[in-house]
C-alpha cells in the first residue's frame, strides 16, 4: 500500500461511473499540490484485490475564500475508466476496462505511478503500435490496439489546418510497419498521400485507373448516363436491353441466333450482374428498337439516350471507364490490383480523384465501397481490408438531399455489417456536424483533434462515454500535433502528443506560406503559360493518350500489353502519335462495330498486316453493312456471311458475323481511315469464335489469377443470376 504522504485527498461521493474527491490541505488554507492533478491526470485509488483508476474530468471550488488566511473547500470530479489487478506478489500489472470494485467513502486517492501508466496505457506490445506519447508523462508511449481500432472502425476528426492528413498518415504508416501484407484502400480526393506511402503503395490515378463501366450496378449507371431520376422512359429503356447485351456479349450470338436455340436474352443475367458487355451492342439495341417504332414521338427517349451514351463515350474525362477499344472480363485483374492480392510489397492502395469528373467522382467512390464489401463477404472474410474515407463529408453527407445515395448506402454498409467480415472503415472529415451521424456513431474510436465550432464539438461529444466526457474542454485548445483519443483502439481516454513523421513522409497538404511568397514577384509571361497549359492539358491529356495508341487497332489486345504499362486499360504517350488527319478527327456517331472512343489517325499511320487485322474481330451486331467506299461507283451492297465466306473461300463465319475476302484487305483499312463510322472484321481460318477471342484472358494472365479471385467472381455471378 503507498504511504499516506503520496495521496493528494479522499473520496467523498461514489456513483455509477463517478466520484468526487477532496482535496487535502495545509494549515493556513494552501493545498498540497506536491503532484499538482491536472485536467485529464490518472488518478489512483487503493482497494483490497484491485487499483481503480479515474481521469480528471473538472476542478472547483465550491466556496472561493474571502480573505488570505482563510481555509477553501478544492474539490475534482473523476470519471472511473479501469482498473488493474494484482498479481500474487501484489503488484498490479493487469489492466481491465470497467470497475468492479468501487471505491469506499474515504479511501485515499494518489496520482498515479510510471508502472501504472506504463501497465494502463502500452498493453500488449504485439497487438499494439506506437503513435506518440501521453499528456500527462512523455515518457509512456501512447500506443493503439490494432485489432480493436480496425475491427470496430474509427474516426479521425478535425478542423482544417490541425494535422488530420499527418495523423491519417502516422496511424497507418505505424499499422503497415508492423503489417507488411495489409489490405488497405485510400480514398485521395487531393492526391496529398502518394509521398507518404511513397515505398509501400500503389497509386491509381485517372492517368493509370481501369474501372470498366460494367462494373457498375444498375444505379451508378444511372447515374452516369442519365444523372436524372425524372426520366423514367430512358431508365426503363437501359433496365431492359442492359441484360440482353450482357447475354450477347457472353453468347458472342446475334440476338436471332439465341432465338433460334429458344434461350430468351435476359433469363441469364440481370443488371447488377458484374459481367462484361460491349457499348456497341448496347447502341446497336438502341437502334433496333427505335426502327421498330411507328410513333416518331416515341423516339425521343431513344434519341436522348443514345447522344449521351454517345457522348460519354467520346469523352476523355471518362477514358478509364470507358476508353478500352475492346471489352474482356478483367475482372479480376482490377480486383487483385485494388485490394492488393498478391500484395506484391504494396499493401496499400491510394485512389487519387483529383482530375476525375466532379459529377461522377460519387459513383467511382460508391464502386469501390461496393466492391469492397462484396470482396470480403464472398472471400468469406479471409482477406481483411481497410477503407479509409478522406473527406468523409462529401460522400456520406449528413443532409439526405446531398451526396449520391448508392454511394451513402454501400459505406453505411461497411459501418453496420463490416465486422463480420472483416472490413475495416476510416471516417477522416473536417466537419463532423455534416457527415451521417448513423455511419459516424458506428465508428468506436475517435482522435478528436482541435476543434471550435459547437455543433461539431457536440457530435464528439455524443460520440464518446461519459468516463472521458471531461477531456473535451481541451478540444477548442488543442495544439499541434495533438488529439484527444477515446474508445476501444485505445486502453483508456487520453490526450495524446503524436510522433513527428519523416519529412519524406509527409503528406502533400502543408499550409501555403504567404508572408514568404508574397516577399518578391511573379510577373513572367512564361509562368501564366505554363500554369494555362497544364490547367488545359488536365482535361485533354486523356485525349492526347487515346490518339496516341493508333498503332494499337494494328495488333492484338491483350491485358499483358497494358499490365506492362501498370495499367489494364492505358495507351501509349500522345507524343509518339502522328497528328490526325482533318477527316479522321471527325467523330463517330453511330459504329454498330466498335466502341466509339477517339479519332482515327491516317491510313499510313493505321495499315494493318493481314496477320495482325485478322486477329481484330468486330463484336456482333445485327445486320452489319459497310458504306459505300469514297472512290467506287457501285452501291453499297449486304452480303450474307455464308455467301461472303464461300465467296472468299472461307469458313463459314458465325451468325451476325461479317466476312470479307483477304484481298480486300487493304482496301478495307483505307475505306475505315477515310471513312471514321464503317466497320470491318477479317476471319482468319480455323480461329475460334470473336466472343471467345474476347472473353479468354491471355495465357500468361490464367496461369496468375489467383485462385481465391476467380472462385469468388464466380459465387458473385452465381448469386445475382439466383
């Protein structure tokens, strides 16, 4: 038992969850402030088996004195937080949240000892990692359970400019230290964290990014191509022809061939299933309904449809969702480089926003939540994964007329049902007051760093327990680097003083220095003309890495070919290009063969071998045709794909297939540059179907799919086709 002089005062009120302690004095009315106790200071109280321990929670004096030598009542409030057992020689060394047994009236209270910190605060070194040092002693180390910060999510909250990007960076650079093989996804919408992670992450950017549209489930596709909830008849339009040309790209049939062997279009997949299907087929439907109409008032949703289907396409803020000339199912390539599986030494993921369109950046986010939450229930929770939302507030907006509600639902999931399958959420924001308070409340831990505004002070503070509600006095004073930590991540309540992070590791978000900048001018001609090329170029780039890939309709398309480039999906550098010709920048609006995407460049820039065009098939399309070549007299003319290929003295292609004879090859490739909306397709013989060109993967890539991917795709599939 500590001697009676350590103890500062006596219990003299117990609660449920509180005591009240007077404080000891001197003749002459000074209190004994030898260990002066502070707000938020460990406090110790004796008893029989166990230790309690209370935080500070607030000091007064009930009756302030009136004259020098006059005696005053000091009183602390206390909030108990824990206890610690002892052992068989009586020290206590395991520490236990909760109180089991109270303290008496009269017991002694003392300021707690450096063991008792050390045994309160560092718990099990193996669980735990270091992320500053405590308030009260910088000598114990302020240290975070993993399992419990993860497992239960956790929240970093803050007003702008408190070091909210620095402790997001600290708390996760601490966890992949000891965790080499993690699986975290962070959401950049300011691209600052590419330089912290710089040895351990693989940055998606929109350069780099592959997220085909197909991945996307009926209401991001909504959202992306009609974006108006009013417009009913287009929505009804996308709902029924999506699954069939889902079923047409997995058939590689024509809708006719798939009647004539009695399998309707649509029993195989719905308009959720994440299975591939071409634009072109998806247009081509469009076209097929609007010539079977007789009302022409009738065409209008058809019309609108197709031109911002059209459009989309063509657009190149929107490459690396719709910028593949062909479409594959690489599924699994894109799920096994966002959620790092192999983790291949990067076992975090940055997704930079930035430079994305503004009104689609809420669908890329509600894909990647989805997506994660569906990896880990059909993984059956062997792969844990962490998503950490920075910027919290622009996707889970607390106002339901804001924000994208596909994207609050899939994160609000992940806060209400990730734990059971081992999904991880980081709520970061700079306003608590406007993030959902059902996603924020599910969120057991919290660094509270500086903040002064009362609504989000009261968000904290319905946040946190009772025990540690005293702490929050501290949060409009707070310094730098400091944070007020609560809930299961951490052994008890705590202010805590983080670690100064490498210089190299710092977040890109330093506070601009102004009285520095504005000591001397920038007034070059040449500085404007940079900053306006590269504020133009941030929209046309993608443009410029399209044209640049003219070379590609030459030879095979392989996802190989882009993994090379770190990207299933890029092109190769706009510089490399030759300029496109006045009649080859002219768009395509209606190519029932291909994708529309870019330009076409020159016919000498673009000549295919016979080798590599017969590997180039066109998907299928209804009754396909080819115009009228700009130098030949003779009508454009259908040929049936049987009589093509005896003509040619070929196979007999597949059904809604177009053939051409070999030696038309040449001809064929100058009539496509002169001519931007024709299509043509080569047969080589003996080569299998074009669906089942598109939809194996290369060799090299089967051989590296990971098991564990390819099963869970398909028990994916199998639960949407049920």
């Amino acid at each position: 038992m500590p001697t009676a002089d350590k103890s500062i005062g006596r219990i003299v009120s117990v609660t449920g969850s509180k005591a009240i302690v007077l404080l000891d004095s001197q003749p002459g009315g000074v209190v004994n402030f030898r260990d002066r106790p502070d707000m938020g200071t460990l406090l110790a109280i004796d008893t029989p088996n166990t230790v309690v321990l209370a935080i500070v929670s607030a000091l007064s004096v009930p009756v302030p004195a009136t004259r020098e030598d006059e005696a005053e009542i000091w009183i602390a409030e206390l909030g108990l937080v824990g206890e610690l057992w002892r052992d068989q020689e009586g020290n206590a060394t395991i520490f236990a949240r909760g109180v089991t047994a109270y303290p008496s009236l009269g017991n002694r209270v003392r300021v707690a000892s450096k063991a008792e910190l050390s045994a309160a605060f560092c718990g099990d070194p193996d669980r735990s990692v270091r992320i500053g040092c405590i308030r009260q002693d910088s000598t114990i180390p302020a240290m975070i359970r993993v399992d419990d910060l993860l497992g239960k999510h956790f929240a970093i909250l803050g007003t702008t400019g408190t070091g909210k990007s620095c402790t997001t960076a600290l708390i996760l650079r601490s966890i992949l230290e000891r965790n080499p093989a993690a699986h975290i996804v962070l959401l950049d919408p300011h691209n600052e964290y590419a330089t912290a992670f710089a040895e351990w992450a693989e940055v998606i950017s929109p350069r780099n990014m592959q997220l085909p549209f197909w991945l996307l489930n009926f209401e991001e596709v909504v959202e992306v191509l009609i974006s108006d909830q009013s417009r009913k008849a287009e929505i009804e339009i996308l709902q029924e022809l999506i699954p069939i040309a889902k079923a047409r790209y997995s058939a590689g049939r024509s809708r006719e061939a798939l009647r004539r062997a009695g399998v309707p279009e649509q029993v195989r997949f719905t308009v959720d299933t994440p299975v591939p299907y071409r634009i072109s087929d998806l247009t081509g439907l469009i076209d097929e309904r609007m010539g079977k109409l007789e009302n022409k008032k009738d065409l209008s949703p058809y019309r609108q449809l197709k031109l911002r289907i059209d459009s989309i396409s063509q657009d190149a803020r929107y490459a690396f969702m719709f910028g593949s000339l062909t479409v594959y199912d690489g599924m699994t390539q894109v799920l096994s480089r966002i959620f790092r599986v192999p983790v291949n030494n990067k076992p975090i993921t940055i997704v930079e926003l930035t430079g994305l369109p503004t009104e689609i950046i809420n669908v890329v986010v509600s894909v990647l939540a989805r997506m994660t939450f569906d990896f880990a229930h059909w993984s059956e929770g062997k792969v844990p994964l962490n998503i950490v939302c920075e910027e919290a507030h622009r996707y889970v907006p607390a106002a339901d007329h804001m924000g994208f509600e596909p994207c609050k639902r899939a994160i609000a999931k992940i806060a209400k049902e990730g734990r059971k399958y081992g999904v991880s959420l980081c709520i970061v924001s700079q306003r608590p007051a406007e993030v959902d308070p059902t996603i924020l409340s599910q969120c057991n831990t919290v660094f509270a760093l500086r903040m002064s505004n009362d609504r989000d002070q009261e968000i904290v503070t319905s946040a946190i327990s009772d025990t540690g509600s005293g702490l929050l006095e501290f949060l409009p004073s707070l310094g730098q680097r400091e944070a007020l930590a609560f809930g299961d991540g951490v052994a008890l309540p705590v202010r805590i003083k983080f670690d100064e992070l490498p210089v190299g590791c710092l977040p890109r978000s330093t506070t601009a220095r102004f009285t520095e900048h504005w000591q001397r001018s920038v007034g070059d001609d040449g500085f404007l003309e940079n900053v306006v090329e590269r504020w133009r170029s941030s929209d046309i780039s993608a443009v410029g890495d399209i044209t640049g890939s003219a070379s590609f309709s030459a030879e095979e398309y392989t996802p190989d070919d882009d993994e090379a480039d770190e990207d299933a999906g890029s092109f190769s550098s706009a510089a490399s290009a030759p300029a496109p010709s006045p009649a080859a920048a002219a768009p395509r609006v209606s190519d029932p063969y291909r994708q529309p995407r870019a330009a076409v460049p020159p016919a000498e820039a673009t000549m295919p071998s016979a080798d590599a065009t017969a590997q180039f098939q066109s998907p299928a399309a209804p009754e396909p045709s080819l115009r009228r070549p700009p130098s030949s007299d003779a009508p454009p003319t259908r040929t049936a794909p049987a009589e093509a290929a005896r003509a040619s003295g070929g196979d007999t292609p597949l059904a809604g297939q177009p053939a051409y004879a070999p030696s038309r090859l040449s001809t064929l490739a100058q009539q496509a540059a002169a001519a931007p909306r024709s299509g043509f397709a080569q047969r080589k013989e003996n080569t299998p179907p074009a669906d089942a060109q598109e939809n194996a993967p290369p060799a090299d890539e089967q051989r590296e799919q990971p098991s564990t991917l390819k099963s869970l795709r398909e028990r994916l599939i199998q639960r949407q086709q049920r």
